[in-house]
C-alpha cells in the first residue's frame, strides 16, 4: 500500500474510534426487534399485499440501520452517501419493469 | 496530442481521494453493487413467479419458520460481532479482533448448519429440483410432490435463491477465516471439506457442494503464496463490508420467501 492509502486508512480508521460501541448494540437490538415484529405478522393471518407492504417497509428499515451503521455508510462523505445508494435504487427500481408483464400472466390466465 | 507536460515523481504529492475513503474500500463497494443486482434478479424472479402465479405455494410450517429466524439472529448477531471486530482492528486490539471474527465465523457456520437441514428435511418430503437425487427410503409429503409437480418454478427459483445466499455465506466464512487465521485456515478448510463431503450422503447436494470449500482452499492458498501479508484494519474493514451484504440480503430473502409463505397449522 503506498503513502497516500495508507494515510487514508488511518483517517479512516480515525473515524471508527469516535464512534462509541453502544450505538451498534442499539442498532443489533433494534433489528432483533424488528426481526420479532415480522415473525409475529407471519402467524397473523393478513391479506397478502397489505402483509407484503408492511414486510417490505420494515425489511427497507432494516437495511437500512445496516448499510448506514454497520456498514458505516452514514459516516462516509456525501459523494459517496448519494452515488451508491442512488445507483442502487436506481437499478434495482429498474427491475419493476416486470412486474407488469407478470400481472398480465395472471390476468390472463396463462397456465 | 496535448502540449502540456506532466511532470512525474513527484515524492510526497497527496492526491485527495474522489470518495474520502482509500481504494481496496471504494472496490469492495463496487463489487457489492453488481452482486446486489445479482440478488435483486433472483427476488425479482422469485416475485415475477408469485405474482403470475395463482397457485402459489405456501410449504413454510412452523418448524420453518422457526428455524429461519434463528438463522437470522444468527446472523444479524455475526454482523454486531464483524463491527466489533473492525473496532477491535482500529483500535490496534489483535487478539480481541481475532476472538470478534471467530465469533462472526461462528455464527455464520451455525446459520448454514440450519440452512443446510433445512434443505436437507425439504428435498426429503420431496420438494426437490430435477438435478438432485432422489432420498432412497424416504416418505414424501404428498403436499411437496404436488408443489414440485404443478409449480416448477417455485422450488426452482427457492433452492436457485438461497442457494445462491449461502454460497455467499460459505464464502464469506473462509473471507473472515484467512483474514483472521491466514495460512492456519488453509488446513482447517481441507478438514472441514473431508468432514462435509464425507459425512453426507451420497445423495445430498451438500456432497458435492462441499467442493466449494476443497477450489476455496486451493484459491486461498495461491493467494496467500503469491501475497503473503498482515492484514490491517483495512482489510478487516473490507472484509465485514462483504459481511454485512450477505446479512442485509437475507434481510429481505426472509421476510419474501419464507414469511410471505407460512402456512401454519
């Protein structure tokens, strides 16, 4: 590793120790809890799609916690905030393209 | 052509990184950006597949469920001990850094234990893909056989999807086990895939799954040959990058196919 890398991993590493430990205990413990509240929705008997929503948005919440803290993404410069996570949802909201070709399928009874 | 001259060599220039961050981490960000694509193709299929089909399968009892959610506290409890890991590593702590990653490789190994019963249990009561063997002597569920039957698809895009998820886990177990242990794991892995080729059944997936670890083994040893080094906090920061993605994926493999699919009785 030359110089410039190497000052940058001790910045970097800088960084990690002013974060206290006990904001990642919370955070493991905010997602056992989430975890639990979803199993729990799994033994109720909702309609799908309203089952699927709630599942989704706490998953979203879930990841969330995960890339901005244990991933350290919330410490990172903007720069890099905004052009992964926005490449990110960009793309993988590119793939419901389909979606609608699959409802066609159901609608038309295609077997 | 361009008139201006560059001038080289120059010693002690800092050129500021586009990302505030140093490159080996800008990588691995990269490449977890293409896998994440890789993953959202096959929860797309697996969503385009349950959509478009009305009669969907929901095989998942309880024991099911049960099981999937120890495998995921294992897992969200292996990313707190990989970030207390990275902590340990910046903090210049090399035994408690070892002990973390231990512990994140631990869990891991327990979470494809249950996976891998899991499947094992499944293919038994005869959800199953064409590509795996028959169980001979085992009692299929007649509720399997017609899932296998009638929808394909699901058990296709099922095994396909988690499959896929606990190559990545399996693969990040010997990620960390290098990182931590360097050439020591070399010989840990050759065991462990004599143990898990030679303790399953000829008929398992597993069987011939546990190859992966025998090329894994083999990679690792070319690169550790070819560049033997002290990992740093760098590479242990990296290292849990990739560890926590597996995590995040499963965070929505769970809820979408296994909670979306209870059937309890």
């Amino acid at each position: 590793m030359d110089a410039v890398q190497t000052a940058i991993v001790e910045r970097v590493a800088e960084q990690h120790r002013h974060h206290a430990k006990g904001q990642f205990f919370w955070v493991w413990g905010a997602l056992l809890v989430i975890t639990a509240i979803e199993v729990y929705l799994g033994y109720q008997n909702m309609q799908p799609v309203r089952m699927l929503s709630i599942l989704m948005g706490l998953s979203i919440i879930k990841a969330a916690l995960i890339i901005a803290y244990f991933m350290h993404m919330k410490f990172e410069v903007t720069r890099m905030r905004w052009l992964t996570m926005a490449s990110l949802v960009f793309c993988l909201a590119m793939m419901c393209v389909f979606f609608p070709d699959a409802f066609r399928i159901l609608h038309l009874a295609v077997r | 052509m361009s008139d201006v001259a560059v001038q080289h060599g120059l010693t002690g220039a800092y050129e500021p990184s586009l990302f505030g961050t140093y490159s080996k981490k800008i990588g691995m960000w990269l490449f977890l950006l293409s896998d994440s694509l890789t993953f959202g193709a096959l929860l797309y299929a697996y969503s385009y597949g349950r959509i478009s089909n009305p009669s969907w399968p929901t095989p998942f009892h309880s024991s099911s469920i049960i099981n999937a959610t120890f495998m995921t506290a294992f897992l969200l409890t292996s990313s707190l001990t990989m970030v207390l890991a990275v902590r340990a590593s910046v903090d210049h702590k090399p035994k408690q850094q070892m002990w973390f990653l231990l512990a994140t490789m631990l869990c891991g190994t327990a979470f494809v234990v249950l996976h891998g019963r899991e499947w094992s249990h499944l293919i038994s009561e005869g959800l199953s893909l064409p590509v795996f063997p028959s169980v001979p002597g085992a009692e299929a569920s007649p509720e399997f056989v017609n899932v296998t039957r009638d929808v394909p698809q699901f058990p296709a895009t099922f095994f396909g999807l988690t499959g896929m998820h606990m190559l990545h886990v399996t693969l990040g177990v010997i990620y960390l086990g290098v990182i931590a242990f360097r050439k020591k794991f070399i010989p840990v892995l050759l065991l462990l895939w004599l143990v898990a080729w030679l303790g399953t059944p000829a008929y398992s997936p597993f069987h011939y799954g546990a190859h992966v670890l025998l090329v894994a083994a083999i990679v690792c040893t070319v690169i550790l040959w070819l560049k033997p080094k002290l990992y740093d906090s760098s590479d242990v920061e990296v290292a849990g990058l990739y560890w926590h993605f597996v995590d995040l994926v499963w965070m929505f493999i769970f809820p979408l196919v296994y909670l979306m699919s209870t059937r309890i009785l």
